[in-house]
C-alpha cells in the first residue's frame, strides 16, 4: 500500500506513467543477461546490494553486431535488446562498462532508455 501511494503520487507530480517492477535475487547471482530496457529506470535498493555495469551505447565501442541492433539512437520504444538473441556473442566480447555502480540499500540508480545494462548481487 505505501508502495502504490508513493508511486500514485510521483506520476501525479510528474504527469507520467509509472511501473513499478519489484527483483528478488538470489545472493551471488543475475536475472537477467546483458540487455536494454524500453523506458527510463530508477533503481531503488531496498535489501541487500546489487553490482550495476552500464554501457552508454554512444561512448562504448561496442561490438558490431550489438551496435547494429541498437542504432540509430535513440531507441524507439518497442525496440530491446538482449545478449541471449545474439548466437555466439557472450559478455567477454563487450568493451569496459561505460559506468559501474554499487547499491546499497537507500540508493537510487537512474539508467536511460537504450543503455545496456547488467546487474548482479553483490
């Protein structure tokens, strides 16, 4: 309930849909592969920490194939991207990560539409 007031009044205040997706993971471990999301994400860490490597996909080199499936910027809003729909690419092929972030509960983590992205426990 207090969950759904806050996320009621932010769209209220910012004239905007929100979603609200809520991840349990297991210590040690990743939901998801390699991928892009189709809206904004703010991240709130409730419980635990979570490891965050983001690729801005205007600075990351990334590789050709990825690149390909991503451009032109930006993303329309139906387009994702996930590293599972790539036959022979794994993670060892990607650049650095544009960006690494560590959250601990409190911390907010906002990542743009279009930005690669994985996420692990910590």
């Amino acid at each position: 309930p207090r969950l759904a007031r806050w996320v009621r009044r932010l769209a209220q205040a910012y004239g905007l849909v929100f979603q609200v997706n809520l991840y349990v993971t297991p210590p040690v471990s990743q939901a998801f592969a390699v991928h892009t999301d189709h809206q904004d994400i703010f991240a709130v860490q409730i419980l635990g920490r979570k490891s965050w490597r983001i690729w801005d996909p205007d600075l990351a080199e990334l590789p050709d194939n990825v690149r390909k499936r991503l451009f032109p910027l930006p993303v329309q809003s139906h387009q994702q991207w996930n590293l599972n729909d790539m036959e022979g690419l794994t993670l060892e092929d990607f650049p650095e990560p544009t960006m690494h972030a560590r959250l601990e509960p409190g911390d907010l983590l906002h990542v743009p539409r279009g930005f690669l992205h994985l996420v692990s426990t910590a």
